[in-house]
C-alpha cells in the first residue's frame, strides 16, 4: 500500500501544486479529476478488492436493460 | 492535419490491432472451416455503421464527435463527452490488457504487466502530446516494417499448406451472424478514429471505408491462412494461433524460431491502436474543458489507464464469458446509438432553427 | 537541452527498463537445451516418467582432443510425477539449468504408454508455449529408458541421428512419412482419421558402454538405435504395427513422394526395380449407390538396380511395364485389405467421404462397405550406367 502512495501520491501533488502556481485552476481541477480516480482504482487494487472493470460495465448494462423492458 | 492516406494506414492499423491475436481463436472456434468469411461480414456491418459517422461528421465539418455533442445537446453534450472519454479509456485499457497477457503467455513470462502498460503508456503519451501529425506521420513510416515481415513469414509458412484442412467448404456462410458480438470487434471500436477525422485534409470519408475494407480483408485473409496452416481443430483450441503458425516455420535448418519478429510487429500494431486512443480520450479531455496545459492531462490519463488496465478483467477466461454478453451492448450504445441521436437532434435542431427564418 | 529533449531522453531511458527485460532474461550458459525428450507411464500406478536428454555444450570440435577424457554428448535426466506438470518441475532435482524445450528435436513415446493412450501428452505439449509441436514423435520398441540412454555412432546427438535418418529415410526409401511430427497425430485424430509414426528400438549391447567406447567400436549395427517399422494410431492410442514393406506401400497409397527399391516376382523368379512414386489421385465414384474410391498411382522406374533383367526391345519394355503394373497393384490390394480387415482405414476413405460428400447419413459405415480400385501405372525413366547387362553363367541360383 504504502508503495503507491510513495509512487502516486508525489506525482498527482505535485503536479497538481504546480498547475495551481502556474494559476491553471480549471487545468487543476480537470487534472484532479482524472488522476484522482486513476488513484482510486490503483488504491483498490492494492488493498486486494479491486474494482473489475467489465463486470461493473456488465452490471450496468443489465440495469440499464431491466429499467428499459421493466 | 493529416493527409488522407495517413488517415487510411491509420484506420488499417487501428482496426487490426489487438484482432490479430485476440479474435483469430475465437473466430476458427466458432466459424471452423467457413471462419474466413466472418470478419468480411463483420467488416461490411462496420462499413454501414461507418457511413452513419460520416453523416454525422459532415453534418458539422470541422468539428469531433465531442464538439457535436456539445453543438447538439448543449450542457447535457459533457456528460455525453463523459461517456465518451471513458469509453475510450477502457478500449484504451483492454487493448494494454491484451498485450500484457500475450507477452506473458508466450515470451516473457515473469514481467509484471504494469511494466508493459506503464511503457506503453509512456511511449503513448510523449507521441501524443506532439500532435496530430506527429501521429500520422508515425504510423506512416512504421507500417512497412509491420506488413513486409508479417506477411513474408506467412508467406515462408506456406510450406505447410494443406487444402485438406479447408475442406469441405460453404457448409455455414451464415455462421456469424450466430455471433453478434465478433460483429462489434473490432470494427465498432474504429469510432475512436472519428476523433481524428476533423483533422484530415480532405477525402476523409473515403480513406475511412476503404481502410475498413482494407482491414476486413486483411483479418479475412489472415484467418484463412491460420485455417489452412494448423487446421481448424488446432487452430480453434490455441489461443494465439498466429504465434504458434509462426513458431512452427521452419526453413531448411537455418530459419527456425523466428517468432520474436511477429512479437515485434504485434506489439507495434497495438501500440498504434492505444496511440489514437490515448489521443481519442486527450483530445475529448481538451476539448471538453479547454485545459491550457498538455502534459498533465497525460499523465493523469497515464495513471488512470494503467490502473485500468490491471483490473480491466479478472482474467482471459473470465473476459471471454462476459464479452459475448456486454461488447455489443456496450459498443452499440457509444457507437450506433449516441451518434444517431445526435444526428437526429441536430438535423431536428436545424430543421426547427431554419423554419422561423422562411417565414 | 529543450524540454522536448529532455522529456525524450526521459522516455527512453525509462523504457530501457523493458529493453534488459529484466524479469525475463536468461544468460545461454544458464539454459539446459533439450534435443530429445521421453515419455512414459507405468499403467499400474499411473505415473509419469519423462526423460529428457540434455546437449552437453562442452562437446564441440574444440573439446575433441580435452584432457581428462571423452564427454558424453548429451545427458539424460529422468524424473517421474503423478502428472506430467509435476514430472517436468521434479527435474529440478537434478537439472542445474533452466530446461529449453524450444530446441528439443524428437519425441520418444514408450510402447506402452502408447497403448495407453497419447491424448494427456498431446494436450499438455500445446499448452506450453515455448514447446513446439511440430517435431517427430516415435513410439519406442522395448525399454524406453535403455533408448535414453543409448549413444549413438557418427552422428553423435541422438536426437540429431534419429531425425536425420527419418529425412534419409524418407528421400530412399519411403519407410518413414513425412506427416509424422506430434502435431500430425493432433490433426489428424481430432479429424478421425489413423496416422502412422516410426518406431525406434535399441540394437543389441555387448554390456555398459559409454560414448567414449561406442565411438571407438567399429561394428556401428551394435550398441545403438535403430528407426524402422511404423506404429498405427487411432484415436490417441497405438493399435498396431505395420512391417517395412507394408510401410512402403501405406506411404505410396497415402501418396507420400519418394523413392523406394522393391523386389517383384518376375518370370520364376525376382527382379529389383528401383520405383518412384509421382502421383497418388483419389476419386470418388457412386455405384448402386454405394462409393467406389478409384485411386491411381503413377510410378517411375529405373533400371539402376534391375541386375535380373534387362528389356531390350520397346516390346519387351512395354510388357515388363504391364506386368510391373500388375504385380504391384496386386499387392497393394493385398496390403489394404488386410488392414481393412483389421478395420484400420489407413487410407482415410473416411476423410474422403466427408469432403466429398458431407451429407451421408452413415460415413462409417459407407467407408468400410465402399469398394477401393486401385491402378498402378508405372514408367521407365532413370537408367543406371549400363545398356546391356553382363550375361553367362556365375548368376545366382
């Protein structure tokens, strides 16, 4: 675990400090978003649940396919 | 921009990518004998859904479907240029998945696969960041390494060649349309391309279908060798057939294990694919929210792909199951059905804006 | 530097991770080659016992005159498992190098584990990647592990000599095919058909000798391998044996182009003819609704070993052609329905019918009631270094 925070954590940052010093905001809040969801899913695989990617797209569309015949 | 023959290799080597090795199993397996036929279907159905990207994009030249999404639907255009991103993004991260299992399986077994995606990533996403042209004039220079070896050792495995294998033919032309979903794969996936397409000079329209045309018959072709050379039965339990074809080459007693030289060239066919993806998801990021930056926007995508593509599916059996189930859906929603409304919106949008006008 | 240089030489180096391959990397002098392999299982306890023999690289041109003796060639190490999986990483044990199996030349097969049942060792050679299948497999006559462990004279790698001689084998004398490699009995018994492979069996031994000893005995029939005869497979198991000259006439009916000497009976008494096979066609025919399988194979002879006879006149040619004609279908004839007899349907009629004619309600039994032609049509082309040959007495009896 604390090997992604070693590795991730400085690079969103302090990317991200330096976005908001060069006063990009809506740059930094775009960045955030991405990268911290990309963060997300690295942190849920390294906590041993991951998120599986296409099984939630299939739930999705099983939902999506329920509420369109139901 | 980009020239119209650039557009062409582009759209040729996208739609191969990942199919040459990930499909060829599947399409033997169901298809048999008769297996070459499908991806020519398939690529004609690719073609149809073709034509109705290009009236969308030409009903608003100049502009990417994200920018028609926002011309058509206003505000409600970003959460489809949402959609859109993260639909690119996990093509982007199925497409690093599927190299990353490959090489494990056959050449570099105890890699992990991040390395791979982390490379290819970082690779990706320099070129990207140089721009349109960069892309095109990338793809330009690197497609005769790829077809002049791929298909010279093809040609060298010919010697094992046995019409045999192929026979009795015709007994299920019709085979494929059992399978809907090798219809989507990869053929509805080339609307990432669509991304790209407001930036070729002119001819865009053409050099795409062709390139389709192009990429089914070459697919076609392809699995039609790989059935004559190991025989359906084989080649529809191997899981990379083309691999094993170029295994078992063997010329005289000097040319033998010359597979690495189609590792190569398979690598570099992805590469190409998760190039115009990453640019596909980039330029959607930019287009959106007009960032004045490039860089970051990399390598958040970078961080968010790599993720991705670890936990993209559990594994290739698994992959395989809910692929049937969810490809079509999936594809058909951002492909068929979005840009279909928002043809329609738009003509609706005109229509209604050019009424008052007349009178 | 500008930006864009720096950014650049950060990729790259970067991806020079991937270069090294630093997960995957095996120096040569780490890997074990393996040029011939083995296979066994005990039908009691149903273990496996592979065997895997091992290129020893201090042999070579340089090592021929070394000190301290002669090397062996190649090693063989044997280790056993409940399956095959176990069996291979049980060579650890023994084995100071990463095994190669990419190299491996030949699969040997034991007559026993034939009997048993192939399919286990076919999947499991296609499971793995880097072993191809497209390499001769043998079934081996008598002790499997004295095989392994039999040197070889002037061609000092078994797995080299073995394959070589199938090649001479094939180019002179027809008594080996070409469709014998682990991935031809794949195919062609997930498409039901019979294959045949070669057999190899130890010569006799005059006690343990070691390389050094069978390199410097001069009587070469001892102390080796021998290739010859061919083992009949149907369905992944071994069901029966073919001699050498059945084995010329299935390669010539399964249309396989080579040559082959054969001696035919002739006027009281034999005559020798040098044969080449050109062609094999296979044609379907329907008679009273039943299939006629016409196969016709066309022949070219040479006089080079004719010592018996030799025509002298056109006519004399036209009849010994006839008569060649003849006799050689005769015993083709024999041949096949012999192993029909044995329901061996060597010749895939099976196969024939499906391609042909996919709809037949039964093809089993449509392949063994279908009646087979077979014409012969030989041609005089090659000559040897005489036109008329030495007469008088002082011949054979």
């Amino acid at each position: 675990m604390w090997m992604l925070y070693a590795v991730l954590a400085p690079l969103i940052v302090l990317q991200a400090a330096w976005l908001i010093r060069k006063k990009m905001y809506r740059d930094t809040a775009v960045f955030a978003a991405v990268s911290l969801s990309g963060f997300g899913l690295w942190a849920s695989i390294a906590s041993g649940r991951p998120i599986i990617l296409n099984a939630l797209i299939g739930r999705i569309i099983d939902a999506a396919m329920s509420l369109l015949s139901g | 921009m980009i020239s119209r023959a650039q557009f062409y290799l582009l759209t040729v080597n996208f739609t191969l990518g990942t199919t040459l090795f990930v499909t060829i199993n599947e399409i033997i397996q169901r298809g048999k004998r008769d297996a070459w036929m499908m991806p020519l279907w398939a690529g004609a159905y690719g073609m149809l859904a073709a034509l109705l990207w290009i009236l969308l994009l030409r009903s608003s030249p100049g502009k990417s479907p994200v920018q028609i999404a926002r011309e058509a639907w206003g505000p409600a255009g970003v959460i489809v240029g949402i959609l859109y991103l993260l639909w690119f993004c996990m093509i982007g991260a199925w497409a690093l998945r599927n190299v990353s299992d490959f090489m494990n399986v056959t050449i570099m077994p105890r890699t992990p696969p991040s390395m791979f995606h982390v490379m290819f990533l970082l690779v990706a996403g320099y070129t990207v960041v140089q721009g349109t042209e960069t892309i095109g004039r990338l793809n330009g220079i690197v497609t005769p390494f790829l077809v002049f070896p791929f298909w010279t050792i093809l040609m060298l495995a010919t010697v094992d060649w046995d019409w045999e294998r192929l026979l009795p033919a015709f007994q299920n032309p019709w085979e494929i349309f059992r399978f809907t979903s090798l219809m989507g794969f990869p053929f509805m996936e080339t609307f990432a391309l669509m991304m790209l397409y407001p930036k070729v000079r002119s001819g865009a329209a053409g050099a795409l279908l062709l390139g389709l045309a192009s990429a089914a018959m070459s697919i076609s072709l392809v699995v039609f060798m790989v059935t004559g050379l190991l025989g359906p039965e084989r080649a529809g339990r191997i899981l990379y057939p083309i691999y094993t074809v170029v295994q078992e080459v063997e010329l005289g007693d000097v040319i033998v294990n010359i597979h690495s030289v189609l590792i190569v060239i398979l690598i570099t066919l992805i590469f190409i694919k998760l190039l115009v993806l990453l640019y596909a998801a980039f330029e959607t990021i930019h287009q959106l929210f007009r960032p004045a930056s490039r860089w970051p926007h990399l390598e958040a995508l970078s961080i968010l792909l790599s993720a991705a593509a670890v936990v993209i599916y559990e594994n290739p059996i698994q992959n395989r199951v809910l692929n049937g189930a969810i490809t079509i859906a999936y594809d058909v929603f951002h492909t068929i059905l979005i840009p279909a409304l928002m043809l329609l919106s738009l003509r609706l949008r005109r229509a209604l804006q050019s009424r008052p006008r007349r009178r | 530097m500008s930006r864009r240089q720096r950014a650049a030489a950060a990729v790259l180096a970067l991806c020079a991770a991937l270069l090294t391959s630093c997960w995957d990397k095996v120096e040569i002098n780490e890997l074990s080659l393996v040029s011939l392999a083995g296979l066994d299982r005990d039908p009691e306890s149903g273990i496996y016992t592979v065997y895997l023999q091992v290129i020893n690289p201090a042999t070579g041109a340089s090592a021929q005159g070394a000190p301290g003796g002669e090397q062996s060639p190649v090693y063989t190490y044997a280790a056993s498992g409940k399956s095959l999986a176990e069996a291979q990483v049980t060579f650890y044990k023994l084995l100071p190098r990463r095994m190669l199996l990419h190299h491996t030349k030949a699969v040997l097969i034991s007559e026993r584990a034939a009997r048993q049942g192939m399919r286990d060792y076919m999947n499991f050679s296609e499971l793995q990647p880097d072993a191809r299948t497209s390499i001769p497999l043998l079934v081996v006559d008598g002790s499997i592990a004295e095989v392994m462990r039999t040197f070889t004279p002037l061609e000092r790698n078994p797995a080299d000599s073995i394959v070589s001689r199938l090649d001479l084998m094939y180019d002179f004398t027809l008594k080996a095919g070409r469709r014998i490699e682990l991935r031809d009995v794949i195919e062609r018994v997930e498409r039901e058909e019979m294959v045949v492979i070669p057999i190899v069996a130890a010569t006799s031994k005059t006690g343990h000798l070691n390389s050094f000893d069978v390199n410097a005995e001069i009587d070469a029939n001892r102390n080796q391998l021998r290739v010859s005869g061919g083992a009949v497979i149907r369905d992944y198991r071994m069901v029966g044996r073919l001699n050498e000259g059945d084995l010329v006439l299935y390669h010539v009916l399964t249309g396989e182009k080579g040559r082959f000497v054969r001696r035919f009976p002739f006027r009281g008494g034999h005559i020798t003819v040098n044969m080449r096979s050109r062609r094999m066609e296979q044609r379907l025919d329907w008679q009273d609704g039943k299939p006629v399988v016409r196969i016709r194979l066309q022949f070219e002879f040479s006089t080079i070993a004719m010592k018996e006879y030799f025509p002298q006149t056109l006519d004399e040619l036209k009849k010994l052609e006839q008569h060649l004609n003849q006799v050689f279908a005769e015993e083709l004839k024999t041949f096949v329905n012999k192993t029909r007899g044995k329901g061996w349907d060597l010749l895939r009629i099976r196969s024939l019918l499906h391609r042909k004619a996919p709809n037949l309600p039964d093809p089993d039994q449509a392949a063994s009631e279908a009646e087979i032609k077979i014409e012969v049509e030989t041609r005089l082309r090659g000559m040897g270094n005489l036109g008329r040959l030495y007469d008088g007495a002082g011949g054979e009896p």
